[in-house]
C-alpha cells in the first residue's frame, strides 16, 4: 500500500469536530478511505473502490464491512505524521463508525457531495 501522505485530499464523507470519514485519491487515480481511530490520535488509510462505497453509501455494508473487504491485508496508520504499517485486524476496533449504516448516521454529520458525486443524488434546494 502507498504513503497516504502522498495522497490529495478529496471529499470530507463523516464530519463531526473533524473528519470521521474522508475520501484519499492518489495521483494514479487510486481511492482511499481514511478513517479517525476512536481515541482520535490519527488516521487509517485503507483503499477503496467505486463498487464498495456505493454499497456503503446505500447501506449494503457498514463500515466494518467496507474496511474488511478492502483489497489489503495490510493498512497504513498516521499518527502525528508519522506512518506505519499493521493489520487490519489490529485496528479494526479502533475505527469510529464501524457499526454505523450509513443511512442511520445523523444527517448534519453527512457531507452531500460525496452521495452527489458517488450517487448521483441532486442537491435538495432549501
């Protein structure tokens, strides 16, 4: 798996006093899912595809589900910039919003570009 401090920032996905959830791309086109450690002191970067967050975003999968069937064995962590690399199943309990489906989590935390950009879903007009 790649250096995530390679990686752009791309769309803010959960956002709750900071990101929860985030989609990553790298220059290659890659996507990524980084996800905040339950004690907040950093991320988990793990990739993803197309198919898998579309399952996510219509609730096919909880987030435990999506980081599970993610095409690695191994994920990088960022903590304090600094990167290392572990097992999924080593920080799998410690990833916020992994029992959560998708359209349980309170709206005010859900950002509508990402279902916009993934689900085609138009923008509700206040």
């Amino acid at each position: 798996m790649r250096d995530p401090r390679a990686f752009k920032k791309d769309l803010s996905i959960l956002n709750a006093e900071g990101d929860i959830l985030r989609l990553y791309t790298h220059h290659s086109g890659e996507l990524y899912f980084a996800s905040r450690l339950t004690n907040h002191s950093g991320k988990v970067f793990y990739p993803v595809t197309v198919a898998l967050i579309k399952d996510y975003l219509q609730s096919k999968l909880l987030l435990r589900d999506l980081f599970i069937k993610s095409d690695t064995e191994d994920v990088k962590v960022l903590l304090r910039g600094d990167v290392t690399t572990t097992s999924k199943e080593a920080v799998l309990e410690h990833i916020d919003c992994l029992e959560d489906s998708y359209q349980y989590i309170a709206p005010d935390m859900k950002k509508k570009e990402f279902e916009e950009r993934f689900l085609g879903l138009q923008a509700k007009k206040k």
